[in-house]
C-alpha cells in the first residue's frame, strides 16, 4: 500500500512495540517513520530499519509532545499506565489537527491497552462466565474506572470528542511465541526454584494471542484508520481486544512442569500451588481475563499463528537458551 504519511513510534525496542514496527515498516514502505529511542546501544539496530531515530525517554514530554504535533500518525506500544504521556501525545496530535483544518484526514493515535483491564481476583481459581465483547459497547462502557490502564484509555477515547484527533486502542490479551510474556515468566520463576509453580488451583481463564497475528492487527486497524472510511459516532467503538482463543493457566503450568522435567531443569513433573504473596511477579497468570475480538474481526483479522499449546516447547528452549547465556557471561 503506497501511501505516503509520517508516523512517530513509542516503545521500539520492546516485544510488542519492536514486532509492531517491523510488520508496519513493511506495510508501508513509503512512510516516513520516526521512534524514540532511550538508550543509545539500540539507535544502531532501529535505524537499520530504515527508521529515524530520535533518543528520548517516556520522561521527555516537551519533546514527545512536538513529535507527535510533527506526524500523521502516533503508535505507542510503550507504556499502557503513562497518564502525562498519553496527555502530551494527544496534546500535540490536537495541535496538528487545528493547524491542519482543511486537510481531510486527522492525526490519528493508535495505543496499545491490555485485557488487564479485566483482570478480577489473584487467586488462580474461575469466578466468571461473564465474556466481553468490543462490538458490545455495554460490556467495554462497563470496565471499572479503577481498573489497571483505565484512566489512560478513558483519557484517549474522550480526545475523539475534540475532533481533532482520531484515537483507536488495542488491548492485546497475553502475547506468546519468540520467548516473553507471562508464559515465559512462569518458566523463569520455575527455573529459579527449581519446580513449577502456580497460584491457587489453576482453573483461571485468559485469552491468549500469537504475536505475528497481534501485529496484523496493527496493520489492519491503521489501514482503516487511514482509509476515511470510519464512521463509528461512540467513542468506545474504537475499542479493539486483541483475543485470541481461551486457555486455562494450570493447563499450561501442567505442561510447562512436563517439558522443564524431562529437560532436567526441574525437580517435579507436578506444579506445587503457591498463594500469590508468594511470586507477586506470577499475577497475571492468576487471574481471568475472558474477551472476544468481534470488532478486530470484522476488519479482516484472521489467526494463523500456532497455538499456545503448540509453540510451549519452543518457549522452554528459548528461555532456557536466554538464561544459560545470562549465566554464562
């Protein structure tokens, strides 16, 4: 798609944010890309890219705040919970968009969210049949005002009403394959102690979501948002879960204790419960989560990753590889 645009990047150099930025670069090869960069080590490898590259932290908001008045289009994949953040980002797109009245598309801002926001008690155990849906505006209006991210995606979905800026969100449920993410943390903790840990009974339910198929997503809501052809009139209709399908956390602690064993790197095959107090850093694997991407459908998002289940071996390998490397240096 040849369109030409310019587009500012948060988050470059994190799993999702650096998956999201490659899957774009190639959708859009005549863009002129821009990403704030903080740490120096890394300009080299994004502007390999083909990416210019300003250096920066989350902390600079007069400068993200000229950026994003300076582009067509604002993806962050940083931080979800980044109130002033988000401000600046909105202020300087709000900015572009009133000095560019005559022109037809406005600054458009995509942010990454997460199912988080869904996420009831830490106790590892089922307690709701209750599935939202982003095509059901009742269910997204419906997220408590203290959930985790919500004051964030509360503050972008009320710019839409300014009319200078067209803000979408996509909240991504848990992110597997190329070794991060929750899985990967479940793994990790079990290769510190020694055997496989989960909280509670482990009937808790989250969606789960291939990272290739996460950054299509990507691709298919800014092709929308650059078509014109939106005609959503609510707010909350640029909302977009990104879920995949359901699992259940002491399915998956079972068969990562089975493949961490017969490696050697544990001493059960059998996952030990744990209360949350004890592996705080095990949260999101003890919660539910449950959402369907009605909406993300309806733009043509397909699925054709492996599945959770299948892609676990290779998850082992590649943490075990990452931590062996760390010990070896």
């Amino acid at each position: 798609m040849a369109q030409q645009f310019s587009l500012f990047f948060l988050g470059v150099t994190g799993y999702i944010g650096g998956s999201v930025l490659v899957e774009l670069k190639n959708r859009y090869p005549y863009a002129q890309f821009t990403a704030l960069v903080r740490n120096s080590k890394d300009i080299a490898a994004v502007q390999a890219l083909g990416i210019q590259v300003v250096q920066g932290s989350h902390s600079d908001l007069d400068l993200i705040r000229k950026l994003a008045s300076e582009h067509d289009v604002v993806i962050n994949c940083g931080n979800s919970d980044d109130l002033p953040l988000t401000k600046v980002i909105l202020a300087g797109l709000e900015s572009r968009g009133q000095a560019r009245l005559d022109v037809s598309r406005r600054p458009i801002l995509i942010h990454t969210s997460g199912t988080g926001l869904l996420e009831n008690e830490r106790d590892g155990a089922f307690h709701s049949d209750k599935i939202y849906d982003d095509n059901n505006l009742d269910d997204i209006k419906s997220i408590r005002v203290d959930a985790q991210h919500r004051d964030v995606d509360l503050e972008i979905l009320s710019a839409s009403q300014t009319g200078l800026v067209d803000p979408y969100i996509i909240a991504p449920c848990t992110v597997y394959s190329k070794g991060h993410g929750p899985v990967n943390t479940m793994i990790r903790v079990a290769l510190r102690r020694k055997e496989l840990v989960q909280v509670g009974p482990g009937t808790n339910l989250w969606n789960a979501v291939h990272i290739d198929d996460l950054t299509n997503l990507y691709g298919l809501l800014l092709d929308h948002a650059l078509s014109g052809k939106d005609k959503s009139t609510d707010p909350f209709e640029r909302f977009y879960w990104g879920s995949g399908d359901e699992y259940v956390w002491g399915d998956v602690a079972r068969e990562l204790a089975r493949l961490l064993y017969a490696r050697g790197a544990i001493q059960s095959e059998t996952p030990r419960t744990i209360k949350i107090e004890e592996e705080p850093i095990l949260e999101p694997t003890a919660t539910n989560s449950r959402s369907v991407s009605t909406r993300a459908i309806a733009l043509g998002w397909t699925r054709s990753g492996t599945s959770l289940f299948e892609t676990l071996p290779q998850e082992v390998e590649w943490t075990l590889a990452e931590v062996e490397a760390k010990v070896s240096k």
